[in-house]
C-alpha cells in the first residue's frame, strides 16, 4: 500500500474549528485544543438555548396580552379560559401582535371571549 500523508487534511479540520471559534475570548479562538473544547460547551449551550429562547418568546406574548387585558380591566388566565369555551382558536402569537397593533381588533375578540 502506498502511504498517505494527512497533512493538508488534519490542517484543513483544524482551521475550520477554528473559524468556529472566532470572536471567543483568550486562548479558545487561537490554540486548537482549547478552541475544541469550547466548541463542544458552546455547541451545547446553543441547543439548550434554542429551547429557552422559545420559551421566553412565549413569556413576551403572555406579558403583551396580560397588559391590554389589564387596560381593559380583565384578567388573562380568565380571558384564555373564555377563549377555550367559546372555542376560538387564536395562538398566543396572534393575539400579542393584535394586541400591539390593532387594539381595535384586540377589543372584538375580548367581547366575544367574555
């Protein structure tokens, strides 16, 4: 068999690592060994973070809705309940951007819900 020097290979995977790594702080974006194991943290945080940020987008729609309820004199666990009896079938997402843009509209679906 004929040898196969991996020079260019192993140099060209660690360059990518550390394009990965540009913009971290100290030895994790220039010396190879740190910058790996900064990847792995980081790359576990971002899934984790993926998933909170989700979450917390929520939380804003909540606080959103809560507040133009609370301008009307409502309450928003009792508006959500409406909602679910009268079966209209609006997400969270929806009503937050009615509620900030369209306070018009908002006001229509709280006298139907209540």
């Amino acid at each position: 068999m004929t040898r196969v020097k991996r020079g260019t290979i192993a140099h060209k995977r660690r360059k990518n690592l550390l394009k990965q790594t540009k913009g971290f702080k100290y030895s994790r974006k220039s010396k190879y060994r740190s910058a790996k194991e900064a990847t792995l943290h980081a790359g576990t945080h971002a899934f984790k973070d993926r998933k909170v940020k989700k979450r917390e987008i929520r939380k804003l729609w909540q606080i959103k809705i809560n507040a133009a309820l609370k301008a009307e004199g409502f309450n928003y666990n009792q508006f959500i309940k409406g909602l679910r009896d009268k079966k209209i079938a609006v997400d969270r997402k929806i009503l937050a951007e009615l509620a900030e843009k369209q306070p018009s509209v908002f006001k229509e679906i709280i006298k139907e819900a209540f």
